[in-house]
C-alpha cells in the first residue's frame, strides 16, 4: 500500500471492495490491514466505505439478475436457510442486529438482503452504521499492531474472537427460531386447509 504513494488509499479501497464481493474471503484480515496502514480511524473509515460500496455493488447485481446471480456465491442451502427472513415484518430491525452482531457472515448475508423488499438505500444506511462497532475493533488492533502495543492487540482479537463465537452462536439461534416459526406456521396452515 505505501508503494502506491497518496493512491494507497484507492488501493486499499479497492481491495476491501473486491472482500467484500467475494466474500468466503475474510474481511477482518483486510480491516485489521487498513488499521496497520491508516490508524484505526482512517482504516474505520475506508473500511465503512469499502463494505458500502461493495454490498452497493452486489445489491445491484441482485436486484438485476436475481437468485442466478445469488447462487454464484452463496450455496443453496444457505438460501434456503435464510428464506425465512424474507418474509419477516421488522425486517430493517433484523437487518441492524444481524449487522450489529459480531461474527456473522455480513458480507454473504449482502448477496441474501438483496432478494428481499428492503429498499437498497435503507439497507446501505443501515448496514453502514450496524458494522461500525464490528470495523473499529479490527482497525483498533491493525494501529495497536504497528504501534507495537502487541499484548493490547492480542488482548482485544481474543475479546473479539470470544464475542464472535458468542455472536454466530445467537446468530444461529435467532436463524433456528425463524426457522422452526415459520415451519409450525405452515403445518398449521396446512391443517386447516385439510379441515
């Protein structure tokens, strides 16, 4: 990135942007980078930037072509798991803890969004503020890291580990509830049309 002078910044933009569309890749790696390479303040802010343009980028991509474009990245299943939130009320609310919660797949959950109603300038507003929280701790511990404060580093990507684990796990909770919500409803539904 100091190679490319004052077009570092583009660089790495670039680069966060390209995490998020392909996103199997692991996008705290990349925000702990831009912490290393612009403080945690700038980094937080290329990355904010970075994930808005990218989830931009796919949502149009999904609004044109749909679940074909969708299936290139995420598998079936996962869809399929997901279809419950579709339909869900209070939506943009879901969206913001999903977004807000540390650990979960946001970038892939992007491909997902854009199948829904949710308007896209809303989601990117949403998503946005929600990611905040997730993007300064990596970009806390990139500065920590070239500032040589090694044990803070380490002490901050364990708390943050820990509540990543504790995050997927209510992630996959909240999922299951869904889940379980909407098959009850269509058994009953079922039921009574047989009645």
């Amino acid at each position: 990135i100091e190679g490319y002078g004052n077009f570092g910044v583009f660089v790495a933009l670039f680069i966060h942007i390209l995490q998020v569309i392909i996103s199997p890749l692991p996008g705290e790696i990349v925000e702990i980078g831009l912490g290393l390479c612009f403080g945690w303040f700038g980094g937080l802010l290329i990355g904010l930037i970075g994930s808005t343009i990218g989830a931009f980028i796919i949502l149009l991509f999904v609004k044109k072509l749909g679940i074909r474009f969708v299936e290139l990245f995420v598998s079936v299943d996962k869809i399929n798991k997901l279809r419950i939130l579709k339909d869900d009320k209070n939506l943009e609310r879901l969206v913001f803890f999903i977004y807000l919660i540390p650990g979960t797949p946001k970038d892939m959950l992007v491909f997902f969004f854009g199948l829904t109603n949710i308007s896209v300038p809303r989601f990117l507003i949403i998503q946005f503020i929600a990611r905040i929280p997730s993007v300064i701790t990596s970009t806390v511990g990139g500065d920590f890291l070239v500032e040589g404060k090694f044990m803070n580093a380490l002490l901050l990507f364990v708390i943050t580990g820990i509540v990543s684990i504790i995050g997927i796990l209510i992630y996959n909770v909240i999922i299951n509830k869904l889940n379980k919500r909407k098959e009850s409803k269509e058994f009953s539904s079922i039921g009574n049309k047989e009645e």
